[in-house]
C-alpha cells in the first residue's frame, strides 16, 4: 500500500449526480463559490475535488450538507457560456476523502486523504466481474438504454477496479445507492453489491417491458376500436343520419360529466349512452333512449337549496301574506325550530283541509317563501291513472315520468315545497288507483327510495317537504291520511273576512284594474255589508270577485270623467252591485212551531239547515224530503222511534203513529244531504210538530241521536259555529263530548255564542223548546 497523501484543493459540490473514477462528462457550472472553485483549480494543477450534495435542493450547501467521500477529477476543459455558466469537461481520478473544511466563504476549498482501492484473491475478481458483465449484457439487452458500443468498451476493460466504476456510472442507480459503490473500498464487496442491484434492475426494465407490451396491446385495441366507431359512423351516413351522432355524443358526456351526479346514475347514463351510439339515428329506439337521457339529466339529484331557518323571518312571511290561520303558521314554525336543532329532519308531510277559497294554495306558496325554497304545484283533480304518479314504463310509446318526477324537474332542487292540490279528488278505474300509490310519496319510511317507472332508478323524495290540500276528508282512503298531519282551516269570521277585504284583496284588486289607492275608498261599513249580503262562502273567493266588480266599475267612472275619486259608503253599494244577493242571518224571524235549526258541514264550510215537520191526519205514514241521503233518513226513523217509546213524558198522544202522517221536509231540495248530526234537529222539529211547542228561532243545534235519546259527538264543530254566527245565531246546542273542540273556535266568535253541551235530548228540548205559555226556559 502506497504512503496516505493528504492534499488541499478547491471542492465543487455536485447537485444530483455522481462523478466515479475513470468517468469522463461534462459539467455546467453556475453558482459562484463553484466558479472560483473552478478558477483556482485551472490556475494551479487543473485538480478538482468532486462530491455530491446529500440534498439537491439546497442552493448554498454548507460542510454538513455535503457528502465526505468523492472522486478527484482533472479539469480537461473550461467554457464560458453567453448566460454566464461555466462548462467543463472533467475525467474522474481517484477516491478520495475530506478530511477538513480549510475555506467555505469565498469559495469551497478541503484538505482531502486519497482512498486506496482494497483487493482480494485475483480469481474471485474476475470471477466476479464475468458474473457481472454477463449481467450486464442482458441488462442492456433489455433495457435498450446502452448504445452498442458502450458495451463493447466495458467488453475491453480488464482492470476490476475501472469495470466496476465504468459499469456503476452506466446504469441507472439512486442517488444514495451510488454513493454506497463510490464510498465501498474493497472491490469485491463493491461487485458483490453491482450484481445485487443489476439483477434488481434487470428485474425492473424486465416488468417495464411487459407493462409496455400490454399497454401497446391496449393502444391497438384502442385503435381497432376507433376504426370500427369510424366504420360505423359512415354507416350510419349511409342510413340517413348524414352529420352522425359524434358531436351529439360528446355533447351529451360533457353534460354528464359537468352535472354532480351519483356513481349509480353515472353508470346508468355511461350504459344508455353506449346503447344510443350502437343504434341508427333512424331507428325508433335512438328517439326513446335519447329522451330517457334527457330526463334523467334534467333531474336534480343532488342540488339543493339552503333553508332560511330564521324563525324570525319566515313569521313576518306568514303574517304578511295571511291573516289568522294560526295553527298553520305555527306548525310550519316549529319544522323550522326542530331543523335548526337537528340540521338533519325529514320533510313533513302537512295536509291542509278546509273549504274552497279560504287559502289552502298560497298558504302553501307563503311557506316556501317563508324558508327560501323553490315551490311547485301539481294538481290531481280527476287523476284516475296509477301511471299519473308513477310514470308510464318505457317500452310504450310516448312513455314519459310521473306528475312527482315531472314536478321535481320543474323544481331543479332536491328540496322543494311541493303542493299536491285537491289530493280528496283523486278517483280509480281499470288502470290503476293512483292513491295506492301516492302512499310511497307521502311515506316517511319509503319516499328515500321512490320508484318511477319511467327512471327504472330510485329516486330520493325524503328532502321534500310535500304540503297537500283537500276539501273533504271522508274522500280520501285512510291508509294515505293516516300518512299526513291534517291541519283544519274551516273559514274565516266576518271580522278576519274583513280584515283580509282591506289588507290584502283590495290593494290587489285596486292594482290589477289599474286604479291607485286614492281613486277608490271602500268605508268599513260599506265592507261588511258587502260581506253579509253579497257573498255566503267559508273562504273569500266570491269576496274577491265582488270587490274585482266595484273596481270594474270604479274605473269606469274615472274613465268616463264623471268623478276622479269614488268613495263607496253602505248605502251606495247597492247602486254599484245591485239588490243584495243574500240575507243577513239566516235564522226564522219568529219562533215556530215545527221548525227546528239545524248545523250542518259542507264542502263549502259551514251552513244552516232549516228542518220543518207538518202534521195531517192519516194512517202513520212518514215521509220524508229534500234529496235527504240514507244516514239522514235513518236519524228521522230513530227520532221517530224515540219519540214513540217517550210519548207520555213528552205530553204527546201515544197514538200519533196511527192518527197523523208526518212530513219531514229540508228545504234547499235540490242540494243532496247527508250525515247524523241532523237527529237532534230532527227529533226537535218532530216534537215541536206534535206538542204543539214552538223552537226558540235563536237556537242552532247538532248531533247525533240514538234509540235511547243519547246524544253522540259530530264533526266540524268549527265550521258549524262559524255558520251560525254569520246566521245571526245566539245559542249553539252540541254534544257534550265536542266541548275540546271549543278550543280551536276563534275568541271573537265565542263572545257573541252561549255554548249548551248535552248528552242526551230532554236536555236539548229543554233549552229548544218554548213552554206552554210561550216563555222561554
């Protein structure tokens, strides 16, 4: 072994590369510590130290940052290039080492020891670098990377020191991993590990080049399968569709993949749209199958709209919208409490009952107003076909979505308030009954997954928050109410009509006939006039179109210039609408005598019903009158029967089923009645009739009677208070077990009523008849 030197000299560190021993390249050269490096070295013996930074990264490396073994190399070339770098061509000499770091400043300069190379047995030597070479051969065999005549100049080499270093700089190696051959003295370790990681590589470029195979493999398919779609384009060409389907179809994926759609639907739409390129322009099925992607495409399926949850807020809505209604207002206000707690609530299913005109629709259209979501409505009167609702399967023809998937399109959000109005006058027929299946819609528990037809996908409905309405309850099948939270609007009190006339119908009125607020003042007398003897409704619709009459002809006085302002007062309503319509209350003028009155429930609100009983001598026959319907003439037999076992208490002759014939009669013919709550009414009038008592005229009465005089509960006892109210009616006799349905009667119409619950009907001939002397009890 030679004597250890120890030689000062400048350092260039290395960024991402490697110099060995016998490895001749050329290096750009930049930084400026480098460049004086470079400088000193040319001026002394040309001798360079080269090592390799331990991160590229770092612009200005410092002793730490820079690895201790390198490679002394002879700068053989120097050129300065236009952009101010240095290139130089270095041929690397030794292995060497720093020992200590004399300059870093200015420019990098190390005391730096020579490694001597360590050998071993010359045999396992060559041995060694012939399993290396035959290695290496395959290698590049393989890879393709070495040249030829690279090869043949490593063939050449027989110095086992040189082999190493020159295959070691040849192949493709990490930065640490060359380092290691560099810093491995001892030659045979250093071949040892050269075949480690030439078989590793080879093992690599081996699995790159079948990767490569498979990947040209899947081009040409690619490519087969672009020069059939060509094929099939020209064919396509030949049938008719001249221009094809190509910019169609890149059309229809670009809006597939812009549109946030579930995975499902993706590769539903990816299926449809290969079936649709395959078929003929031509052919019927391109037609189906290209709408059926059009519709699934206008659906939303995941864009939503943000709910306002300002309580706040949604009140003001409500109240300036409507006046009264309450229970509504506050159901819809306690959704959006329990939503703002939970952040994660089904939509409720709300059902709004109540006669023609009291505002069933745009209380709906107020409530998605009131949270800032989008409102569609739909309406199912006359809806017999189950396919309304669940869409019509595609192979028929001019199949197409149900009425629920067709209102989601126009909502274009997952979360609308969707009125399904007049939900009471759906029927069935042969097709189908559509009411079976809106019970998945208004199901908590399904609508998550509702299935239409049409889509053959399920369909997310639980974000909905469905509101419905309905004028009778007895018409719609119990499974579907039992599905719905039913909130009652009976009607409105003269006084909300007339609260409603001024704030709200009038101004729309006045702007829809083109008058402003001061061509035409309406006095609050003249209102409710108007009310009492021009309109008879639950709601305010006929309200409406009264008050669109006077503006008509308010303008046309303004108009023909022969006033510019019309005031109306009570006693000029007459010349603008005529005679009134209607009288005011509806209740007998004097007390008579086998007259009784009666509350009844219609579709139209509440109403009064006027029964009258006349007595001739005869044989017992009962007739009875008024288009009644079979329950109404059952409470006549039961009142008649009644009557018959209490003959003697009620001071009537026990015989009167053998001596007169009795008519009972409900004036208003031509309208059909029908219900229970008529018996006491009825069995009133009959015993007034044959006692020969008169029925005190400001006295309603309902209820249901039975065999033994008891008095059963009824329904609508709103609606009915409020009828008699407007009649002019003071004293309501009920069931005593209605007396929790008080509650809901406004205050302002319970002031003017005296309420008699009763359970059985001496009771109600107590406070309905007269006594002998005709003093009232």
């Amino acid at each position: 072994m030679s004597e250890t030197k120890f030689i000062h000299i400048p350092l260039l560190p290395l960024r991402g590369l490697i110099v060995f021993p016998g490895m001749v390249i050329h290096l750009d050269v930049g930084r400026k510590k480098s460049i004086q490096a470079l400088e000193k070295a040319m001026m002394n013996d040309q001798h360079i130290f080269l090592a390799a930074q331990k991160e590229s990264e770092i612009e200005e490396p410092k002793a730490a940052d820079i690895h201790a073994v390198g490679t002394v190399a002879k700068v053989n070339q120097m050129l300065k290039l236009p952009n101010g770098t240095m290139r130089v061509l270095v041929e690397g000499m030794y292995r060497a080492e720093i020992q200590e770091f004399i300059n870093e400043d200015t420019q990098f300069f190390v005391e730096i020891m020579e490694l001597e190379e360590e050998h071993n047995k010359k045999a396992e030597e060559v041995a060694l670098m012939r399993a290396l070479l035959e290695q290496f051969e395959y290698y590049t065999k393989i890879s393709k990377k070495i040249s030829k005549e690279t090869l043949d100049s490593v063939k050449d080499i027989d110095e086992p020191t040189r082999f190493a270093d020159l295959i070691a700089s040849h192949i493709r190696l990490k930065m640490s991993d060359k380092q290691e051959i560099l810093e491995t003295l001892h030659v045979s370790e250093r071949f040892r590990k050269l075949l480690e990681i030439v078989s590793n590589e080879k093992e690599v470029v081996e699995l790159e080049r079948k990767i490569g195979q498979r990947v040209k493999k899947s081009m040409e398919e690619t490519q087969k399968e672009y020069y059939l779609r060509e094929q099939m384009k020209a064919i396509q060409t030949e049938l008719g569709d001249k221009d094809g389907k190509s910019g169609e179809i890149a059309d229809l994926k670009k809006k597939i993949e812009e549109k946030n759609l579930p995975e499902r639907i993706m590769e539903l739409l990816a299926k449809e749209l290969s079936r649709y390129e395959r078929i003929p322009q031509s052919s019927a099925e391109s037609s189906i199958i290209r709408n059926y992607i059009d519709w699934v495409l206008s659906l939303p399926w995941t864009e939503e709209t943000e709910d306002n949850l300002n309580i706040n807020h949604a009140e003001n809505v409500l109240n300036e919208d409507h006046y009264g209604l309450e229970k509504v207002k506050e159901r819809v206000l306690e959704y959006l409490a329990v939503q703002q707690l939970t952040n994660s609530l089904k939509g409720p299913i709300l059902c709004l009952v109540g006669p023609p005109g009291v505002g069933k629709t745009s209380l709906a259209r107020s409530i998605a107003k009131s949270i800032d979501r989008q409102f569609v409505r739909i309406s199912l009167g006359g809806v017999r076909d189950e396919a309304e609702i669940r869409g019509h399967r595609r192979t028929y023809v001019g199949a197409m979505p149900g009425r629920i998937i067709q209102g989601m399109k126009k909502a274009e959000t997952i979360n609308p308030v969707f009125l399904l109005d007049e939900i009471d006058k759906m029927s069935n027929d042969f097709r189908g009954d559509p009411s079976a299946a809106m019970l998945e819609v208004l199901d908590p528990e399904q609508n998550h997954t509702f299935s239409d037809h049409y889509l053959e996908e399920t369909y997310d409905l639980s974000k909905v928050m469905f509101v419905a309405t309905a004028n009778n309850l007895a018409t719609i099948p119990r499974p579907l109410l039992d599905r719905m939270e039913i909130i009652s609007i009976a009607g409105y009190t003269e006084m909300e009509k007339l609260h409603i006339a001024k704030n709200h119908l009038l101004p729309k009125q006045l702007k829809e006939n083109g008058l402003k607020k001061g061509q035409l003042q309406l006095r609050d007398d003249a209102l409710l006039k108007l009310i009492r003897l021009y309109t008879r409704e639950a709601g305010v619709r006929g309200l409406e179109r009264q008050l669109a009459s006077m503006c008509r002809k308010a303008a046309k006085i303004i108009v023909s210039g022969v006033k510019q302002r019309v005031v109306v007062t009570e006693k000029q309503i007459e010349a603008l609408l005529g005679k009134p319509r209607f009288r005011y209350g509806m209740m007998e003028e004097e007390d008579q005598v086998g007259a009784a009155t009666g509350l009844a429930y219609t579709s139209a609100g509440g109403d009064i019903l006027s029964i009258e009983v006349s007595i001739a001598k005869g044989k017992g026959k009962l007739t009875l009158t008024g288009k009644l319907g079979d329950v109404m003439k059952e409470s006549a037999q039961a009142a008649f029967s009644y009557i018959r076992s209490r003959a003697d208490k009620l001071n009537i002759d026990a015989n009167f089923h053998e001596k007169y014939d009795i008519h009972i009669h409900v004036p208003e013919g031509a309208t059909p009645k029908d219900g229970p709550s008529a018996g006491i009414t009825m069995a009133t009038a009959l015993i007034s009739a044959l006692s020969g008592r008169a029925v005190r005229r400001d006295v309603g009465m309902t209820g249901e009677i039975t065999l033994r005089g008891r008095v059963l509960p009824i329904g609508g006892l709103k609606e009915k208070t409020l009828s008699a109210h407007r009649a002019g009616i003071t004293t309501i006799i009920m069931p005593a077990d209605n007396k929790k349905d008080l509650d809901d009667i406004p205050e302002s119409v319970k002031e003017g009523l005296t309420f008699i619950p009763v359970d059985h009907l001496d009771t109600v001939l107590e406070y309905a008849l007269m006594e002998e002397n005709n003093e009232s009890k």
